[in-house]
C-alpha cells in the first residue's frame, strides 16, 4: 500500500492558485452577489460580467462623473443604466425539461429559445429565437422630450427560484428603486411562460400623453425538408373582439382588442398572450422565399405593432409567452382558444377533426406505428361510408341499366331537346332511378375528405415518425433525387403520390368506363379528360406533401377499389335491378309537387317554343 506523501509541487500548484484567485477577486468588484427581494424569500444571483460593450460608447462605472454626465445627456433618466455593470452585451440561461433559454440584457428579450426535445429535418436542435432573427421593443417617449428604444437599452438580469419556477427579472432602471421590468416565470416542462411588464416610480419619468408602442418581430426559420410546403403551414394568427380569429399568410391586417399573436411556423409556433387586450393592433406578414433552391433559411417575417396603455403614470401587463410545438392538444389544453391557431378547417370540417379524427387518431397510436394507424384509421372511415358509398353504387348501377333505354331517347328526340328532357324525366321517374342519386353520396362524403385533407398536414404526431421507405410521414418520401428542378413538381421523387395516382387511376376508369363507352352528351364534362386529370394532379402537387396524406389517399382508393368489386360481384344483381326497375315502371307514380312543377314549366317551355316557330 502505497503511503500518502505531501507532494511539495502540489504545494506550490495550490499556493499559485489561491494567489490568482485572490488577485482576480480584488480586481473584479462585481462578483455574483446575493440580493434580497421583500417579496418573497428568494435567492437572487446576479450573473458575472464577462465582457463590457459601452452603450452609445458612455457604459461607465459609476465612479467617471463625466461619462455619467455623457450617459444622462443621452438617455436623461434612464442614463443610470448605461453605468452599471449589466451595460454589457451578456445573457442570462435557463432551461427546463423542453426549453432552454437565453436573455440579452441589451434589451431584456429572449435571444434564443431552443426545442430540446426536437430536431429540424437535419439533425439541428430546432430554435424558434436565434442569432437575432427576433426582436421586442418598447418605444416610449420621457417627460423631458426624448423618444427612447428599450431594444437599445441594458437591462440588469436577476435570477430566482420560487419552487421549482425559475424566475427571471430584467430590470431597466433610472435609480436602484425605479424601473421598468420584463419579468419571467418558467414552470417545469411547459412551453408556457408568464411574462410581465412593468413600472416602478416612473410616473414622473414616461411621458403619459404619448403613446407607449410594443413591437415585436420575428423570422421564421426552416425546420422541414421543404420549406415550400412548410410555408404554406406557416402564417400570423390573432384572436381579437373577445374570441374571433384572423390570419395573415402575406400582406398586412389591422384589428382591434387583441387578446394573442401567434407566429405560427408548420410544427412550431411563437405566441404573446395578454390578459389585458390591447386596444389594437398591426400584423404584417412577408414571404422570404422567392427561390426554394435560393431563400433556404427563413420561411417568412413577421411583425406586430400594439399601443399599451399607463395607469396612474405606470406600466402593468401581465401576459405569456409561447415557444412550443403547433399540436393541437398542447395548445388546446392552455384553454386560451389557442387551437384556433390550428388550421384545421372552418365550420363542420373543423368540427370532424376535433371531435373525431384528432381523439381517434390519439387513441389508436397508443397501441401502433403512425404510418399503421394511419391504415387503421382510413379503413375505419371507409367502413363508417360504407353505406353511403353503397347507395352511391347502386345509383350507378341503376343508371348502367338504364342506359340503353336513354339511349334510344336521345336518339328518337334528338330534334326536339326539350322532349327528350321531358321522357327522361318520365322515365327516371317510373323507373324510380335518378342521376342525382348519385350525386348526394358523394357530396355526403365530402366533409370528411376535406376534414382529412386538413388533418394530416397539421398532425405534429406524424413529424419525423418513418414508415416503410418514408423516414418521415409529416414529409415528402423521397425515392429519388433528380439533376434537375421541374416547377410544381420538384427535384426529386416521391414514392406514396405515384402509387397513389395509380389507385385514383384504376379507380376513375371503374367509375367512367361505363361512361366513356357511350357517346360524349353536349354539355356534359368531358370524363377521359377527368380521368386523366385527378391522377396527374396527384403525382405533380403531392410530391412535396407529407406522405402521410399521400399514404392516406392510396389505402383510401385501394380499399374503395376493393369494395367496389365486391358490390359488383356479390351484392348488386344487374339483372335484379334491371326486372325492379321494369315492375317500377308498371306501377302508377305520384309526383311530386316539385315534379310536377318542373314538368309544367318544361311543357309550358315546349308550347311557347312551338308557338315561336309558327
């Protein structure tokens, strides 16, 4: 066993460090001390001074009379804080479990907050403020005549810790008792953080006949793949008049009493909440990207523009800050109105993704993969239209059979169109089939097709969730690269819009074959046109789509092709309904008011048609 010896180089090791320690502490009178607020029993650390940067060149000690005559010449009251310590470019972090956060004190705004629990689509920690791609400013105007910037004023930061909320205070001060504070209170895993702004003993220092104007700008960056369709996710929201919403997607929007701003990015989202709304308010929203291949940092910029009111000569807000993810049920559970944030459609389409696909969806991925929960879930809807795409077929059915009777009318009437109107109408009628029948399926559907194509591109649970050869189901799959760029189409391949093109494809020719064979009627769309149309729309638009959705469209067509086989083939009888629709016509028919109305106006139409020509 190896005995312990004083080593007499350690010695002097320990010794030269205590010395520079000791030198280093009476050269720097601003070591980190302890502050004591009468609120609370907090402990509050001054963070260290690593670098001075002079404010308009006078950030002085206290001790230069002459720079603090510099600094009061330029700035009047507020001249105090251009000669303490905090006069520095410095910031102050803090993070919880989901966010890690930065605090400039020029300013005394968030510099940077970062995702912690997300990456872009590169593998970078995903930041919403970063490299001054944000800003927030209070301009306001002093009793003494000057018009000042808090975006170019120093801000002294204290740091506390009220439970497990981690408090930040940056205080701009006039003396050590008066200030104007930004103060905020992070929570353990919220992306939710109160913010409050406010004045002490500044009453006689603000000039409360101007307005005090709060402006708050940011650009958004690039997190996705394709910042072309991520883009088209990304917009300025607001909730103004006690609960309405607007958006602003590019150009500029005014409203008043304004209760939140979001600047919403695809997954990600930035929002001020104020429990005092302000009385109005300026949006304006630009595209930054021109160029897909050029403009590849920023998606848009965004800026708001709102007044703040004093009271008794001071300054009170209690508002919030979000950074978190665009997902409906983060933002939803606030109970803030936030989900309104979500694009998820207007009227009964919003209305079926909050109350039936988000809940399903949720509740489905609790036991399988995204990309199999999405299968589940399209076979779950199809099963629910079964009925209604039953009545569709059968509609379709009728009318097959009835063709060659049309056919002959078209024929025998083609002089007279408005007789051959007339016997088809009697013939629908007394065969009890309808072309409309047809119709009002299919709108019937619409809904939840509309509701679904808002659903997945908004779905925060599908980003960066891979299935099959997709590595991520909230982005394009991507098979191929291509050596060029194709408008619309861009430069690569995607596998799920192929496949699903072929699906809509295979699934037009069952549906307008039977059509196509007959002889094009005047007036009617072109359906080989159509059939052409919907799959190529598909391959081009959706190869930039989140494959989910495209995903989504393939199972939905392959399983309508496989019911409709079935009907053909199992459940509808050509041959039975050609023998009811022969009984149909042998039995008396009422009409009905609206019929027989319509009949009258066409007969009415024919004998003023026969009376012209005489």
């Amino acid at each position: 066993m190896e005995e312990k010896k004083l080593d007499i180089n350690s010695l002097i090791g320990f010794l030269l460090i205590g010395g520079i320690l000791l030198w280093m502490l009476y050269m720097n009178p601003s070591a980190p001390e302890v502050v004591e607020e009468p609120a609370n029993d907090e402990v509050v650390v001054t963070p260290d001074a690593q670098e001075e940067v002079l404010p308009y060149n006078d950030a002085v000690q206290e001790t230069d009379s002459a720079a603090v005559a510099r600094a009061a010449a330029r700035l009047g009251a507020f001249g105090y804080s251009a000669t303490l310590p905090s006069a520095s470019e410095n910031t102050t972090s803090v993070e919880n479990d989901v966010l890690a956060l930065s605090f400039s004190n020029k300013g005394g705004y968030l510099s940077e907050a970062k995702m912690k629990n997300y990456k872009t689509f590169d593998s970078i920690p995903v930041y919403l403020v970063k490299d001054d791609n944000a800003s927030f400013n209070l301009s306001f105007s002093t009793t003494d005549g000057r018009v000042l910037n808090t975006k170019d004023l120093y801000f002294e930061p204290t740091v506390t810790k009220n439970g497990e909320n981690t408090i930040v205070s940056m205080k701009l001060k006039v003396s050590p008792e008066e200030f104007l504070e930004y103060r905020y209170v992070l929570k353990p895993g919220e992306y939710m953080m109160d913010f409050t702004v406010r004045s002490q003993g500044l009453n006689d220092v603000l000039n409360s006949s101007a307005p005090i104007v709060l402006d708050w700008k940011l650009k958004g960056y690039r997190h996705a793949k394709s910042i072309t369709y991520e883009n088209r996710y990304t917009k300025l929201v607001y909730e103004y008049d006690g609960g309405d919403d607007s958006s602003v997607t590019d150009g500029e929007d005014e409203e008043k009493d304004i209760s939140y701003v979001a600047y919403k990015q695809h997954f990600f989202t930035s929002i001020l909440l104020t429990d005092t709304p302000f009385e109005t308010g300026t949006f304006r929203s630009e595209d930054l990207v021109e160029d897909e291949e050029v403009d590849t940092l920023y998606t848009k910029a965004f800026a708001s523009t709102m007044p703040l009111q004093l009271e008794g000569g001071e300054l009170n807000y209690n508002m919030n800050w979000y950074y978190g993810p665009s997902d409906y049920k983060i933002l939803n559970d606030y109970d803030r109105n936030l989900d309104e944030i979500m694009p998820l459609g207007w009227g009964i389409f919003g209305w079926i993704n909050r109350y039936f696909f988000i809940p399903f969806f949720a509740f489905i991925t609790n036991y399988m993969g995204y990309g199999i929960a999405i299968i589940v879930m399209t076979i779950a809807i199809k099963l629910l239209l079964s009925p209604v795409q039953y009545k569709q077929y059968l509609s379709q059915a009728k009318m097959k059979v009835l063709r060659p009777e049309i056919n002959e009318l078209n024929e025998k009437y083609k002089d007279n169109p408005m007789k051959k109107q007339q016997e088809t109408m009697k013939l629908y009628s007394k065969a009890g089939a309808s072309p409309m029948s047809g119709c009002l399926p299919a709108l019937m559907q619409l809904p939840v097709f509309y509701a679904l194509f808002m659903f997945f591109p908004s779905a925060f649970q599908l980003r960066q969730k891979g299935f099959l050869w997709a590595d991520d189901l909230s982005s394009y799959d991507k098979i191929a690269e291509l050596p060029f760029y194709i408008p619309f189409y861009g430069d690569h391949v995607s596998l799920f819009p192929i496949l699903a093109s072929i699906a809509i494809f295979i699934y037009m020719m069952m549906t307008t074959g039977q059509t196509m064979q007959n002889a094009q009627q005047p007036g009617m769309p072109n359906m080989k046109f159509i059939m052409y149309l919907s799959p190529l729309f598909m391959l081009i638009f959706f190869n930039n789509y989140a494959s989910g959705l495209s995903l989504y469209y393939l199972t939905s067509n392959l399983i309508t092709i496989g019911i409709m086989l079935v009907i053909k083939n199992f459940i509808i009888d050509e041959d039975k309904i050609h023998a009811q629709i022969q009984e149909n016509k042998k039995k008396p028919k009422k009409q009905g008011k609206f019929a027989r109305k319509m009949q009258e106006m066409m007969e009415q139409a024919e004998e003023q048609q026969k009376k012209s020509k005489k």
